[in-house]
C-alpha cells in the first residue's frame, strides 16, 4: 500500500515546529534586524548559480525577486532585465541592499510575501525568484500559487538540500538532526499544482582560510576528539602559509517553472 503524504501538511508542520517561531513575521524581522549587517560575510558567491540565472534572464521585460535580502542574487542580475523589484519583509536587509547603490530601475519593496501577493499594485513580471526565501512560511501552497500567478514567463525557486558545508553536515547528523530537504519538498509541492520543473543543481565552491589548526577547529566546532575532527576535514584541506585553505563545494538546486504556455 501506498502512503501518500499531503506535501503542504508536511511543510507546515515542519515550519510550525520550529522553536525560534520564526513563521511569525515579526519574529523572522527581528532575526534578521541582528543578522543583516553580518550576512553578506557569511554567504557564499554564487559565481556559477548568477552565470545561469543572467543567460536565462537576458531580455526580460521584468524580475521580481522575492526575499531579494541584501540583493546578492538581486543586485548581479540586475543589469539582466529592464526592471527589477526586490521584494522582502525585513526593513534592515533592504537597508544593506539599499546601501549598496542599487540601480535606479531596482525598485525596493518592503512588504510581507502574504501581503503583497494580495495587493493589486504589485503587478505580474516577466521573471520571478525566490532563493531561500520560503523556509518560514506555513502556507506554501498560498505562496507558491501566487508566485505562479505572478510570473508571465518564468519562475525560479532556489534552494538548498541542507547539505552545506562538511563540518555542519557531520554536526547535524552527530546530533541526530534530520536535514532539512527543502529543495526536494518544493520540488514535490509544484507537482503537486500540477507543474512539471526543471530542476537543475548547479555546483558552487566554497573556500575558508584558517591561520592554523585551532582556529580551523575553533570555528569547525565538531564534537570529536582534535585528531578526528583533523582526521575528517582533511580530504576538504590544503596546508597554506602554516595555516589551512579548506574548500568544499555544495549544489544550489535551481527549480525552473516555465509558465509562457498560460493565458
Ligand atoms: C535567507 S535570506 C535570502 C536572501 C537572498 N534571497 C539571498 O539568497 O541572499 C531570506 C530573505 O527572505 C526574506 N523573507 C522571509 N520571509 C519573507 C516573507 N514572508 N515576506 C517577505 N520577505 C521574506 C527575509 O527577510 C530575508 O531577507
């Protein structure tokens, strides 16, 4: 027998059950209110995923990015269509983006996703990406309907399959914490409604330089003995200057809805 699992029920429960509460809008904002001014640092080019992206986006009339952040996909694909919306809830990331100079046809929108997929002043764009922007949200099917509706030609899911770098990977399963799979749910989720995407990973690179081996350790922070925790990162090292050069590479998982055949 068969079990088939509603994907929706399964994505909300998941979200509602995470401790900080971050499915409550005010509480995703004041997450971000602390990490804004440090994100950017923490977060990996995405060279190969933005080269994609720019190729399919050329010519566009319009892109809407959607929990654009601080733009770092918005602000490199900018120059790809004649008119860009950053969209996001949080006042401080669009604080950072803002700092950055951003073009005079990027148009910043500070609105919650629910909101403004109910507001008819946010009009329909050629093009619509959400990269990492969806993790918190309980209605799923809300939000990815009204993305579909929102997008006149194409639309862009991007995210991850919880497998980041080595270090964290190992910790999670250390401490007997599931992976989240969230590519692989929105990919279930959009069959649900009936789309067929593409679905592309795309492989990025990584690279950490560490002065020496306890600052490697220091910021690996593996529960292991020092000699095992060595023992595992070092297929990901290569000695430099007396310290360490660690790379490892990750795949971005880029869904692909082309939606040009609709009314
Ligand atoms: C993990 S960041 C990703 C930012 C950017 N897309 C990137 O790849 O760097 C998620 C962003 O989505 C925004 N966001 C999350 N939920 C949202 C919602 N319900 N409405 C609008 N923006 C939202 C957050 O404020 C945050 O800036």
């Amino acid at each position: 027998m068969t079990v088939q699992t509603d994907i929706f029920a399964e994505w909300a429960a998941q979200v509602l059950a995470v401790r900080s509460g971050r499915w409550q809008p005010e509480r995703d904002r004041a997450f971000w209110h602390e990490k804004a001014a440090h994100y950017d640092a923490g977060q990996p080019p995405l060279p190969n995923t933005v080269a994609w992206l720019r190729e399919r986006l050329t010519g566009a009339d319009s892109l809407l990015d959607v929990g654009a952040g601080t733009g770092r996909l918005t602000l490199p694909l900018a120059d790809a269509a004649a008119r860009v919306t950053a969209l996001d809830h949080s006042p401080d990331m669009l604080a950072v983006l803002r700092g950055k100079g951003p073009p005079a046809h990027l148009d910043m929108r500070c609105q919650e996703l629910a909101d403004a997929l109910q507001d008819p002043t946010l009009a329909p764009h050629d093009a619509v990406l959400s990269a990492w922007s969806l993790a918190y949200l309980p209605d799923l099917r809300a939000a990815l309907t009204g993305l579909l509706r929102l997008a006149r030609r194409d639309l862009y899911l991007l995210e991850d399959d919880g497998l980041g770098s080595p270090h964290v990977t190992l910790r999670r399963q250390l401490a007997g914490q599931p992976r989240a799979q969230r590519a692989s749910s929105l990919r279930r989720a959009l069959h649900a409604l009936g789309e067929s995407p593409e679905h592309r990973p795309i492989t990025e690179e990584r690279e950490l330089t560490f002065p020496d081996t306890a600052a490697l350790l220091a910021q690996t922070r593996l529960p292991l003995p020092d000699a095992e925790a060595l023992a595992f990162l070092l297929p990901y090292l290569t000695p430099e200057g007396g310290g360490w050069r660690y790379r490892w590479t990750f795949d971005v998982h880029v869904l692909h809805v082309p939606v040009r055949e609709r009314p």
